[in-house]
C-alpha cells in the first residue's frame, strides 16, 4: 500500500475498501477482513486520519448473516479494535454480476440487516443525534 502513497504534503485522509463475499462466496467478518491489512494500511502515515471509505456485505443468508456482519463492523470500530478510524461509509447499491446474480449490498436488503445499522450507528460514538429519513435516500 505505501508504494502508492504520494506523501503526508498531498494527502487529507488515508481510505480503505471493506468488502464481505460475492453470493456462494466464502464467509468472512469485517473484522477477519481488515485485520489483515490493518497494520500496514495504518503503518502509511502516522499523521494521517483513516477512514474505510466504503463497507459492505451481500444478503445471501445461505452464506452468512449479514446482520452480524454489520454489528462486527460497527461493534468493531466503536471498541477501538482499530483506533486511527475517525470515518465510515456503508456501500448501499445492488448490482448485477457478469453471471447473472444480484449483489446486494443494500443496508435495508432484509429488516434484520437495516435494524443491525440502525441500532449499532445511533451510538454516541459515531452520532450524537441519530436521523433516519423515511424515504429511500
């Protein structure tokens, strides 16, 4: 990761991806995901804040639980588990793949999911006033 750094002078925030498995995919936490790469993504700067840009995880119940999925991700960061993240980003699109599948990222894809995110975010430590619009935005 550091061979693609331009330097502390032209840099604001260092960002990192977190994705879970494509459908039928081999199930992994948010935490099992990031601690691999952690120590060197927060090795490139000692300055700089750091930020996972973008997270998320398919609904496909057959593989795993998405709902745990997003409460290790937020239980994670809130713990300290990773103490140089100062921002977060959920990825919430669907997609179609090359084979004809859905991935479905979506934070309110199923009840469970949603209700995950909503009680884990509202948390003083990312918000101190928790708003969830009623619309789809």
């Amino acid at each position: 990761m550091a061979a693609y750094y331009p330097g502390d002078d032209y840099i604001d925030w260092i960002g990192i991806s977190i994705f879970g498995p494509r459908p039928g995919g081999e199930w992994q936490t948010f935490t099992e995901i990031l601690d691999r790469s952690y120590l060197e993504f927060s090795a490139i700067s000692t300055e700089k804040p750091l930020a996972i840009l973008e997270f998320g995880v398919v609904d496909d119940s057959a593989t795993g639980d998405k709902a745990g999925w997003i409460r290790d991700a937020l239980e994670s960061i809130k713990n300290g588990r990773y103490p140089r993240i100062k921002a977060i980003s959920y990825w919430h699109e669907t997609w179609e793949n090359d084979d004809g599948t859905l991935s479905n990222l979506r934070v309110d894809s199923s009840p469970e999911a949603l209700e995950a995110y909503r009680e884990e975010i509202a948390d003083s430590f990312f918000v101190t006033n928790a708003y969830f619009s009623d619309g789809d935005n």
